[in-house]
C-alpha cells in the first residue's frame, strides 16, 4: 500500500502588516531628479534676457557674488533681475549694497543698443562712487579648423 502523504491545515500566525518601507524607488526619483538639477542649471541665465556682444578677454576670477546691472535693447536698466528707473538707479545701488564701494559691478549691454547708453550707465555708476566697474561680454563661439 502507497503511503500518501497529508499536509495539515496548520498556518503560520498572523504576525500584522509588513511595515518595511521600500527605499528604492524613492532612490531612483531622487537620482533621476539630480540629473535633470545637474543638466538644466548651467542653462539657466540670471537677469534680463540680452544679446551680450562678443569678445575673446580671459574670464575674471572672482571670489565674491557681483552685482549684475543691465541695459536691455529698449534701454531700460535692471539691476539682476529687477528694473529701476534711471533717476533712482544710484539710490538703489547705495540700498543694495550698504555703500560698500568696493563690491564688483558688472554692467551687461545688449549689442543693439547704442554704446553710448551704456556709457551713461556706467558713469552714473561711477559718479556713485563704485569704481570697481566692467562691461560683460560672450566668448565667441570658436570657428571650425578647416582642414
């Protein structure tokens, strides 16, 4: 006679709900949320949209944040990103940075506009008592060897 085998109705004991969180999901979100942050920050541009002439000077080494003034193609100034009326331009300087005239100022001019205009901005600026003032230009885009 064949022996068979019976299991038996016994079940393990209901020990709750697993409370075990699972991490690695979260992990990927995080990971693939890092990548976009990493790709997408150096397309991000600070200020006022213009179109910066070109010019081939070695990049300043600063240590400390400046301040950005721009003239945009209408002429209108902005300082980062907010605008100012010109007659209010050297009062908001003093303002912003406590009358430290050795911060950095660094003055952005579309290409479009007259020279001039941007030349009146820096001397308003200067006349202000920041001496510590530059124009910001692009690199040029260098030109393909041709073979």
């Amino acid at each position: 006679m064949a022996r068979r085998h019976v299991r038996s109705n016994l079940r393990r004991p209901y020990r709750g709900p697993v409370t075990d969180i699972n991490v690695a999901p979260f992990v990927d979100v995080m990971l693939v949320l890092v990548i976009i942050f990493m790709v997408a920050a150096p397309l991000l541009n600070i200020g006022v949209p213009v179109d910066l002439p070109k010019a081939t000077l070695k990049p300043l080494n600063e240590n400390q944040d400046p301040l950005v003034i721009t003239v945009n193609s209408m002429g209108n100034i902005y300082i980062q990103e907010a605008e100012v009326p010109e007659n209010a331009l050297v009062a908001r300087l003093q303002a912003l940075t406590q009358a430290n005239k050795d911060l950095r100022i660094f003055v952005r001019g579309d290409q479009n506009i007259n020279y001039g205009r941007v030349i009146e901005v820096m001397g308003m600026i200067s006349r202000a008592g920041f001496y510590k003032v530059a124009l910001i230009a692009e690199a040029p885009i260098p030109k393909e060897r041709v073979r």
